[in-house]
C-alpha cells in the first residue's frame, strides 16, 4: 500500500470517528437540556442572521468558519458533523 492510499484511509477513518462522535454528543441524555441545532436551511439562515448581527472579533470569525464547514457538510450529506458546527457557531459568540 503507498503512503498517499494510507494517508487517505487514515482520513477517512478519523472523518468517520469524528461524524460518530458528533452524533453521539448529539444524542447523549446530558445534554437534553442544551439547545440542539438540527441540520436545515432555515437554521443555517438564522444563525447566518445572528453571526451577521454580532459585533465584529474572534467569537463573530469563529462563527463564521463553523458556518462555513457546517454548509459543506450539509452540501456533502452529512447532516451530523452539519449539526455538530451549526451548534458551534451558534455557541461561538457566548464563548469570550
């Protein structure tokens, strides 16, 4: 095997670990009493709405990659890590 068909299966592996781990947080009973973020349009637009509102800094940049990544992961099918970064943009700008 080379070590580029390595490299890609070792990422491949680590994506699919980190999209369960996503999930799982998702689902775990602990956190019945946080605010979950279903993976949609309309929510992707309302926390685009509130990032666009918030005041400009570290918390408002952060934000806006975790859109970003949760778009993609959307776009790409993968509706738990889409859920697991809308929630952290969502996040970003209470975390001082």
């Amino acid at each position: 095997m080379s070590k580029n068909k390595k490299g890609v299966t070792m990422l491949n592996k680590l994506l699919a670990v980190a999209a369960i781990a996503a999930l799982a947080h998702a689902v775990s009973p602990a956190d019945a009493a946080r605010v979950k973020a279903s993976c949609s349009g309309d929510n992707l637009s309302k926390t685009e709405t509130m990032i666009e509102n918030m005041a400009d800094g570290e918390g408002k940049i952060a934000a806006q990659k975790e859109i970003a990544a949760a778009q993609d992961a959307l776009l790409s099918g993968r509706a738990g890590v889409c859920a697991a970064h809308l929630s952290k943009a969502m996040h970003a700008g209470t975390v001082r």
